[in-house]
C-alpha cells in the first residue's frame, strides 16, 4: 500500500513550486509535470494525494498543451462535497503548471458527475454545480474541519517518532518548528496543512499544537496523542476501505501503477 | 445458535435488510440514483471474502428463501433486528420499508424484530404515521438515515428542535432504541449529514432512550468515540466495520476494534452484519476467533483485550438487553458479570 511517506519530495511539494522556467509547450514534459502538480492534490477527507489513491482514472496532454484529466472515486456515491473540493483542487494545480493552456477535468461515474464537471467548465463553484442547495462557506469549513484532523494525525505521527528515539515528554512539548525532523513526509505535510489554516510555522513556532492553534501543555500530551491516534486510525481505516472498494470496482491490483490508461 | 469449537453462541444480529432495489422498483426519473445507491453498496460487498459475493442481479432482488438459509441457517441467527431504509424518492416501493421487513418478519415471529423510522420534516402527518407504525408492528426502535431526502431538503439533524416532539412520542410509544445510520460518507450534500455530533444533545437531552450509531461514524470515528465516551447511552453499531474491514484491511479492523474497546467499551458494541450487503456467517465466523494480528506489537499493545466473554456480548448479548430478548441458560447472561460485582462491592 502507498503511504504519504513513499511518495518522495516532489510529490510533496506545493503547485507554487513547480518549475520556474517556462519550458516548451507539450510533449512528455509537460504531462510529467501535470502528473506532479496533480500529486499536490489532497483528498481532504483521508489526507492522501489524489494521484498514490488512484483517483486518476488518465491524463491526456495534446501537444498544445491542452490537457484533460479523467477523475474516478472508490464508489458513484462518494460524498459530491468531497468530490467537488478535488476536482476543483485538480483543474487549479493543473492550470498553474507553465506550458499548460487548457484544462479540462472530468469527474466520471458518479451520479452528481453531470452537475460537478458542468460547473467545473464553466468556472464556478460548488454552488453553481447545485445552485439553491448548497453553499460554498458551507464546503470551506467542512474542508477546514478535516485539515485540523489530518494536521493533529501527521504531528502526533512525528512526535511519537521523536519519544521513541528518546526525547522526553518536556523536549517534544517545549520543541520548536527548526528542531523538528527534516526530510519527515509528515512533518513537511503537517507545516503545509498549519499554512492552510493560518497557524504560524516559523522556526521559533511551537513544534506540536493544539487543532485550535495552541501548544500543546505538557499535562495534555498523554490526551493528545490518544486522541491523534484514534483520528489517525478513523482516516487510515476509511483509506484503506476507500482503496478496497476502488480496487474491487475498477479491478485493480493492488500494485499496479498509480495513474490508469 | 451458532456453534463454533464445540461452543454455542447466541446471536442477535441488529442490523439486516430485505430489500428490494431491481429496476422494477426505480422511481421514474430517479433511476441514476436508484442505480448509484444499489451499486455502491455492491461495492461494499466487494470487501468480503470472495467466495460470499454475488452478482448484481441476485443483489439487487435476493429472495425470502436467500434471507432465511443465509441469515438463519448458514449465519445461526438467533434473533434479527430488521433496520428499515424508506428512499422513496428514489424506490417506488421504498428500498426496504417497515412493510416488506414485516412481510418476513410474519413469517418468522419469534426470531425477527422490525424497526421504523421517523423523518422530524414530515410534521405531524409524520408523528401519526409513527404512531401508526409502532402499534401495528409494535415498534421496540426506529432507524433513522439524516442523510435522506425529502421534498428539496438534503438532510436534518437529531438537535433540530423539530425532532423532539418525535423522540417524546417513541417514550409514549415504548420504542425505546434509536439506530442513527452515520457512516461512511456517500451522501452528503450541502449538510454534513454523516456527522455524528449532533446524537450528542439528543442523547444528554433523552437518557430514557438508547442512541446506537450505526458503523459508528466512520470516518467520523473520533468524533463518535468523544461524544460516547461521554454519554451513557450512546451504543456503538458495528455494521460495515466488521463486514467493511474485517477481512478487507485486517490491521485497520484491528485499530478501529482497538480504539472502541478503548473509548466505548465491550459492553456498548453491537454485532450488525448488514445483509444483505455481507452475509453473517463469515463475519460470526471470524470474530469468533479474532485477535489483534500480533498483540504484543507496539501498534495494539495497550489495547484493551476482547476475550470470549466480551465477543458474546457484542455477538448477541447486548442487543439482547436493549431489545428484552429471552437469552438461553448457558448462553452467559449480559448482566452476570456486572451483579457479582456489585455483590462483591457490597459484600466488601
């Protein structure tokens, strides 16, 4: 099974990273960079990239650099919210890579795929996919929410790292952002998800905090690796569920590649 | 009764469906979603050992006899608490509604219990109907789905003030068990229907009722173990946990057994197979024998640890107490272990 920690650096890395020279247009180039602006794509429910859960069904680059992505979820009922978030998220890192001059996402057999890839072309949000039914601050706190969980599930993971190589209770809660792990996937994802919310994460920040932005006192750690570890066991345990049922229903192996056709 | 290594288990299985989801049955208009429901739990299926799948057509239409040889005979069931799911908008003649549930349940007794449904945005047509309802099949429960549909609206919430007056009148009524459907996310929309949180006040405010959260909010896991961590009445349904991973993601399985024994605690888990999504035989089967993969790993060492007393409680015993089900001598008694000792206490 993937995890976050065999992708390697470049699929951890923010669309604003991308190349800076703008090299030629298409070609096999651009489409691996399109594959790499692709790995910095969440599924905010599970915290894993779009690309290491297989949700790319193919990904086309004409040699004008028009580029057409075929999205597929574990079931045709996957929560549209959720649905939305990443194939809004896809067209964004994919429009952002330099040489790429036309983007065309496609979420395919999901039964709100109709509504979801009519908004997406026409450039509107989840409220122009079901104008009258939802609402887009609605879609936002929910994708907040769960980035305060994936965030409390990556520090706990490293911060058990560090008391099991011998750091004391004090060392972790009274750690800073610069003492913490380097080349650590989790880490690394745990400062980009403090960026998303807002919480600072420079070098004298406090290393581990609370989902509200505190530190975490050292009369609340024991409670609060508990508590990451059960979060962390709910998004393993629904990533795995959501792998199976992508696999069962696209029948795939278990060690193929990540992207289809 | 199921019987395993010369041992006898009782089972009461509180969450099966007989539904009916073929074609025949698709609302027009709505077909692509009759259609999307029926394959996504075929999916499901797909997470348990394959010798126990079967073709979409049999899924969609099983039959009384498919119920009665993989429910009773194959599975040892001795009891079955039938968990309704209406989807009128999208199934002509519901997906499985009180009705066809009662129409096996007349053929068998003593051996089914059929729960209704109350949807808080049907007003006061809804509460007669409850009414109705808990006379006529002489209701002990009610399965409520917050995710579901109804006439432009895409969900509630059982902290609505809406939804008191329906709690009030399962007290009046006797039903006494409310099964809250929060589980993986496949429905919704504009409203996080699947969120557990709101079970919270309903529970504090109703400690004469029994909250059980079926597939205990995954993946919403945390927030259902916080919130029953902290209400006594707040049971935990293992449908789709045991069927969803037990097989499929043996390790995980293990965490989430972990972490609820932890927070919940093996007196407030209920067995569920979810037929006709899995059977229950392989499910029984295996959580019979079940332990952590390899116990004294880092990853389950501090778990609490589930012997065969505590397996007979989540297999059949503690549902057996929430529904006033006569459990056999020899079968162990849910209470025994809890009186000796509060004898011992007070004999101390």
């Amino acid at each position: 099974m993937n995890t976050p920690a065999s992708l390697g650096p470049e699929a951890e890395a923010r669309p604003t990273r991308a190349p800076a020279a703008a090299p030629a247009a298409g070609g096999a180039g651009l489409r691996e960079r399109v594959l790499s602006a692709l790995a910095t794509v969440y599924d905010p429910e599970l915290d894993e990239p779009i690309t290491s859960l297989r949700f790319i069904t193919s990904c086309e680059v004409t040699p004008r650099g028009e580029v057409g992505v075929v999205l597929r979820l574990p079931t045709p009922q996957c929560a549209p919210n959720f649905a939305f978030l990443m194939a809004a998220d896809a067209r964004r890192a994919v429009r952002s890579v330099p040489g790429v001059h036309g983007v065309t996402i496609e979420l395919e057999d999901h039964y709100t795929g109709d509504e979801i890839n009519g908004a997406l072309s026409r450039g509107e949000g989840f409220t122009g996919a079901f104008p009258g039914e939802t609402d887009d601050d609605d879609l936002e706190a929910l994708r907040e929410l769960f980035t305060r969980k994936a965030l409390i599930a990556r520090q706990a993971r490293v911060c058990e790292q560090m008391l099991s190589s011998g750091a004391t209770e004090h060392d972790v809660v009274s750690a800073t952002v610069a003492e913490l792990p380097v080349d650590n996937p989790d880490a690394t994802r745990a400062l980009q998800l403090r960026a998303q919310l807002g919480f600072a994460a420079t070098p004298d920040a406090p290393a581990f905090i609370q989902p509200n932005g505190e530190p975490v006192a050292l009369d609340q750690l024991t409670r609060w690796l508990r508590a990451a570890r059960l979060i962390r066991t709910g998004l393993e345990a629904n990533g795995g569920m959501c792998r199976s049922l992508l696999a069962f229903r696209h029948n795939l192996d278990p060690e193929t590649q990540e992207v289809g056709r | 009764m199921y019987e395993k290594n010369g041992e006898k288990y009782f089972i009461v299985d509180s969450h099966l469906h007989m539904w009916s989801a073929g074609p025949d049955n698709w609302v027009k208009g709505q077909e692509q979603y009759a259609k999307g429901w029926i394959e996504c739990f075929h999916a499901y299926m797909g997470l348990g050992p394959p010798e126990t799948h079967w073709p979409i057509e049999k899924f969609m239409s099983y039959t009384h006899e498919d119920f009665v040889k993989d429910v009773f005979e194959d599975g040892g069931v001795d009891v079955g608490v039938f968990q309704s799911t209406y989807l009128k908008e999208w199934y002509t003649k519901g997906f499985n509604d009180a009705e066809q549930n009662a129409a096996l349940m007349e053929k068998y007794p003593d051996k089914l219990i059929v729960n209704g449904r109350f949807d808080p945005r049907d007003g006061d047509a809804g509460l007669k109907q409850l009414e109705e309802d808990a006379k006529r099949w002489n209701l002990q429960g009610v399965k409520l789905y917050t995710a579901e549909w109804n006439n432009g609206s895409r969900g509630w919430r059982l902290d609505d003030p809406e939804t008191q007056p329906f709690l009030d009148k399962c007290k009046d009524l006797g039903i006494k068990n409310i099964h809250v459907h929060k589980g993986p996310t496949i429905w919704p929309l504009d409203k996080d229907a699947f969120d557990p949180r709101d079970v919270d006040k309903a529970a504090t405010d109703n400690p004469e009722l029994n909250f059980i959260i079926e597939h205990v909010g995954l993946p919403r896991i945390e927030d259902f173990c916080f919130m029953a961590t902290q209400e006594p009445n707040v049971y935990a349904g293992l449908s789709v946990v045991i069927g969803g991973l037990m097989f499929a993601r043996p390790r995980f399985f293990a965490k989430v057994m972990g972490e609820l024994l932890f927070w919940v605690g093996e007196d407030k888990m209920l067995f569920g197979s979810d037929y006709g999504i899995w059977e229950p035989k392989w499910q029984i089967d295996g959580f019979i024998d079940w332990d952590y993969p390899q116990p004294d790993h880092e990853e389950f060492s501090d778990y609490p640890r589930l012997d065969d007393a505590g397996k007979r409680k989540i297999l059949g015993l503690n549902a057996a107490k929430l529904y006033g089900i006569q459990v056999p001598d020899g079968m162990g008694q849910p209470d025994a272990a809890a009186k000796d000792d509060a004898q011992l206490v007070e004999a101390g």
